[in-house]
C-alpha cells in the first residue's frame, strides 16, 4: 500500500503537475495584462470624450447668453 502511494509520487508526474499549474498562471497573467492595457486606453479614450463634452457644455452656455441678450 505504501509503495503504490510512493509510485503514484513520482518525478514526472510532479514536473507534469508542475508545468500545468506554470501554463496556467502564464494564462491569467496574460489576461491581467490584457485587462489593465484595456484599462488605459478606456481611461484615454474616456478623458477625450470628458473634454469633447465640457466644450460643447461651454459651446451651448454661449449660445444660451447670446439668445438671452437679443431678448
């Protein structure tokens, strides 16, 4: 009984189990960088969008002063 559980434990199958648990973490390591390259081209593109809107906030501010005066 001992010598199975001794032969179940061997060199290859830890290296096996090894190499496994590496691909598996080189994977999620793969998509945390994938996830923050994400992240910032999603914060640049969202600050682009954020000053786009403030001038058209400003645009619209003027054209509300303009339609005041000629009243």
């Amino acid at each position: 009984m001992v010598i199975e559980t001794l032969s179940d434990v061997t060199i290859e199958n830890l290296i096996n189990q090894i190499s496994t648990l590496t691909t598996f973490l080189q994977a999620i390591g793969g998509l945390i960088i994938l996830y923050i390259i994400f992240g910032i081209i999603n914060s640049v593109l969202n600050r682009k969008k954020e000053k786009e809107l403030k001038k058209i906030n400003n645009n619209l501010e003027d054209i509300k002063n303009l339609l005041k005066r000629k009243k």
